[in-house]
C-alpha cells in the first residue's frame, strides 16, 4: 500500500473476531514499532504484549463485570492482542548524562525537560505501530486505561516509574464495525492548519 493511502485509510478498529495473532506477526509490527524516532536514540519504549487468558486478565483489571453489560463496544473485548506501551523517564535522563548529552543539563533530572521527550517518543512509537498494524491488513484501537492501572501494574511487575501511554488492542476487524460518534466531526481545513510565518 502507498504510505499516502496507508496514512488515509487507517482508523482506529472497535469490533474484532477472537482469531487469534501469530508471535512473529507480533514480533514483525513492533520491530516496526521500535525503528520510530528516538532522542539521543535512548529507545525508552517498552511492550507488554497480552495474548489469551493475559488479555480477559487486562480487562478484569480495568473494567470490571458490572459495567460491561453497558459497554458500547462490547466486540471490543474479543480483540486477541492487547499491548501496553510503557515509556522509561529515567532512561532518558541517564542517556543525557553520558559525556556526548552532558552539556544539555536534561541528564540533571526529568525536572531538566521542558519537553517530557520520553511521552514524545513513545508517541511516535505507537503512531508506527498503528500504521504497520494496518499495513498488515489488522485493525488497531489505542485507549486509554482510566480504570484499574495500579491493580494492572501490581499483577503485571511493573515498575513504577515506567509511563503508561494506553492500551492497543490488535486483531482482525469485524467488517461492519460501528464507527465512534467522533468521526462524523468535520476534518480542520489544511488553511485552518497552517500558520504561515506567524499564528
């Protein structure tokens, strides 16, 4: 597919089949993942990647049986593949402290970055992982975990100053999936986009 209509067709997938997704198909989409743009090439992006019962366990965790029975996206919940992208502060801040950083001060502490690149990064991660996803032919959602992250951390060993950035469930897409009531919303104008020279 041309990266054009890669980048125009993607769209994030609320109903999947339970089929599952083979390790190397896994294992291909996140190396894409990890060759994403990378300050001082730190690479602080990590994947927990959850398959089977790891996966019910996810949703255990994060929502609970009492509000499933009004949960829109109930197809959702069949997704075979859940990663949780988690981005490392303090790798950053140790990477800026070698002699080649040093003279930045971002090695000084995260306090140092007026820009948590760490966030940045892992951004630019998942926008790869999103994009390869679809370019295998699989539909991709990244949510937010609003419920049950420290419950997550705990069962997961996570440690605690690594940064959830969400949730991306992968699988196959149900072909009739309802879209989200955000897509109906016009896209800005590329004028309405641009600052020419000045705001």
């Amino acid at each position: 597919m041309k990266f054009t209509d890669l980048v125009r067709t993607r769209r994030m997938t609320r109903a999947f089949l339970s089929q599952p997704i083979g390790d190397e198909m896994l294992r291909s989409l996140i190396d894409l993942a990890m060759r994403s743009p990378s300050a001082g090439k730190t690479q602080g992006t990590h994947y927990v990647v959850l398959t089977g019962d790891d996966v019910a366990e996810f949703w255990n965790d994060t929502l609970p049986l009492d509000k499933r029975a009004t949960f829109r996206w109930k197809q959702l919940l069949d997704a075979p593949v859940i990663i949780l992208p988690f981005v490392d502060p303090l790798a950053y801040v140790a990477r800026y402290a070698e002699p080649d950083k040093q003279a930045t001060g971002l090695g000084e502490g995260v306090h140092a970055w007026p820009t948590p690149y760490w966030t940045v990064d892992g951004s630019f991660a998942v926008m790869s992982l999103l994009l390869a996803v679809h370019d295998a032919g699989l539909g991709a959602l990244f949510f937010a975990v609003f419920n049950g992250e420290q419950q997550l951390r705990t069962r997961l060993g996570v440690p605690e100053h690594m940064q959830l950035l969400g949730a991306i469930a992968i699988g196959h897409a149900v072909q009739n999936d309802e879209t989200g009531r955000s897509a109906t919303r016009s896209r800005m104008s590329i004028d309405d986009a641009i600052h020419q020279s000045r705001w």
